[in-house]
C-alpha cells in the first residue's frame, strides 16, 4: 500500500504542473468512477471542466493537483469553461 507521499509523487510525476489533461490521463490516480468524477464537478467539488468541443473535455493540471492534496475539502467556486 502507498503511503500519501508516495501517492502525492507518483501525482506529481505523472501531471505536469501546468497545462491541460483529459480524464483519461488521470483516471487511474482516482479511487472512483468516471461517474462519481462527474458527480463531484457538477457540485463543484472537484475542477471544472473547460469544454473544448463537443468531444473534448479538459481540466487545468494546476486545479487537479490542488485536488489530489485534499480531496476532501477541495472547493471550487468557477463556473464551466467553454472555449
């Protein structure tokens, strides 16, 4: 079993600090589903989307790693982004 450091690394390591990720770049850091990830933004407890198209949906890096720190207290008060 990781330890939160070693977790928090391993989230560092695979996110750039800065830039923009698709879901699927970092669903395999999340202990839920793609449906609880979307539960969690629609009540923006989670970052918000920035819609880049019909079919494509991003996230800022430096949101998400603000997340994966404390998920639990994680707020955010934006709106959607479409671009």
């Amino acid at each position: 079993m990781q330890t939160l450091n070693q977790k928090l690394k391993s989230i560092t390591d695979t996110l750039p600090k800065t830039s923009l990720s698709r879901f699927s770049q970092f669903q395999h850091l999340l202990p839920f589903s793609r449906e609880k990830w979307r539960q969690l933004v629609r009540d923006n407890k989670a970052p918000q989307k920035i819609a880049m198209g019909e079919r494509c949906t991003m996230y800022k890096n430096e949101e998400l790693h603000q997340f994966f720190k404390d998920p639990l207290n994680y707020q955010n008060s934006k709106e959607d982004i479409h671009e």
